[in-house]
C-alpha cells in the first residue's frame, strides 16, 4: 500500500474514474460512488471501494467517520454532484421561473451540504492525528461567472441556476476552510473546470448536439473543450508537496473561458 491515502467522493463518474487510476499511481485510493458495479470496475486502482448515497446524510457520516478512523486520511478531493434532472439539468422544469422547492433542495445537498459534512469529518480526524492534508473542491468556472444564454438558445441542454448556486458556496467554503484550518497544516484549494462536456458515455449530462458543441467550443480561447485528463496536473499539483505554500484558491481550468 502506497503512503498517504486519499478519499475520492464522484469516483465512478466522468472526471471520478480519470482522478482515482492517475492518482492510484501515486497514492492509495478510496473510492466513493453510488454506482456498486462502476466500483468494482475501479477495483484494481483502489484500496477500498465504498458505495455512498450523498443524499443521504446520516450514511455519508457513518461512512467518512469509519473511514476517517480506519485510515489516516491525507487527501480529499470532493468531487461528487448529482449532474441529472434531480437539480434541474437539461429540463424545462429547471429554468429560474419552473425550478422546484425539490429541485434546489437536491442541488444543495449533492453540491455544498455533502462535501461541507465530508470536509468537516475528515478535518476534524486530521487535527486529531497531526496530519497536513490537501483538501480539494471540484468547482466549476460557473461559480465564477454565468452561464451565456446564448449558449442554450434552442436547444434542450441547459445549466440550472442551483448548479451556479452550489459552485460559488463550494469556492466560498474553500476560502474559509483554508483560513480556519491553515494554522494546522491543512491546505483547502478548489478546481474550477471550464466546458468538459462528457462525450464518452451516456448520462443525464451527456450533450448529444454537434452544433451545442461547437458553441461550447468557440467561448475557449483554445476553440476547443477540455478532457478530464487536462485536469490531472493541477490535482496531482494541489495534492503534493509542490504546492505546501497554495491555499484558498480557485485555480480555473477553462481553456481561458473566463478571461475572454
């Protein structure tokens, strides 16, 4: 077993299966997803495959406490959002003046409620046993700036305002978690991803719109969208020693997106 072990919530999903098998190579793995099947596909990068209901509250403590006590967690990458109809995805029902009570409530708990009582567990755990960990929040550039209308004119895929919503709360408790827990070694950074549309299987966010694409792709500075593996890096980056003197940021990975 490698050293430091780090904990992967979203580890079957688009960005979760490129994350766990690049970093199995240089740290032991914890994967947790919803999907028991898609983890058992991962199990020769992982030390422990743990399937997780984000939704639910009371396991999510169970299981990061059993976790947290079991290993000495160095890293955390919170990765896990529930992309579906749930929070309003690629729905007419999703718009600003349709969204549901239901809806939001969904788009909070898988997008600042879960990581927030995962983060708190496993900081609490490494104080307790002196570790200096990197804690790193998967956010998106829309938490940064909004979604373009335009982008969306016509077509059925769209980008709910709870997503937006929950991304900036995640950069918001980035900031805060690494000025509370900075005196204890623990560093707390977010990821901001640009236009990572997944093309490689089906999901309930797989756009399956050549002509949406291209838009997509004309917003970048690099007239193209990005692929999981251009996010490796900068996670490998924020989880190693290279990074000791980083914490707070919202490091965009966007193609120069937001800078245009």
């Amino acid at each position: 077993m490698l050293t430091k072990v780090v904990l992967i919530t979203g580890a079957t999903g688009y960005f979760g299966r490129y994350f766990v098998k690049e970093l199995s190579n240089y740290y032991s793995i914890i994967a947790l997803g919803r999907d028991m099947k898609k983890l058992e596909e991962l199990s020769e990068f992982t030390l422990e495959n743990i399937c997780l209901d984000i939704y639910d509250i009371n396991q999510t403590v169970e299981i990061i406490e059993q976790l947290s006590n079991k290993y000495d967690i160095y890293g955390l990458i919170n990765n896990a959002y529930d992309f579906s109809t749930q929070t309003g995805f690629n729905t007419p029902s999703g718009k600003f003046e349709m969204i549901s009570v239901e809806m939001m409530r969904n788009g909070l708990e898988s997008g600042i409620l879960s990581p927030m009582v995962i983060t708190q567990i496993v900081c609490k755990k490494m104080i307790e046993k002196g570790i200096h960990g990197s804690i790193i929040n998967i956010s998106s550039m829309y938490g940064l700036v909004t979604p373009d209308v335009n982008l969306y004119e016509g077509k059925s895929v769209f980008n709910p305002i709870i997503y937006s919503v929950s991304k900036a709360a995640i950069d918001a408790m980035t900031r805060y978690i690494a000025s509370f827990f900075g005196q204890y070694g623990i560093r707390c950074n977010s990821i901001a991803p640009g236009p990572f549309p997944n093309i490689e299987s089906q999901s309930d966010n797989s756009p399956d719109d050549k002509e949406f694409l291209e838009r997509l792709k004309k917003k970048t500075m690099l007239n193209r969208f990005g692929h999981p593996k251009e996010l490796l890096g900068i996670l490998k980056l924020l989880l190693s020693d290279d990074s000791s003197f980083i914490t707070g940021e919202t490091i965009c990975v966007d193609g120069g997106w937001t800078k245009k």
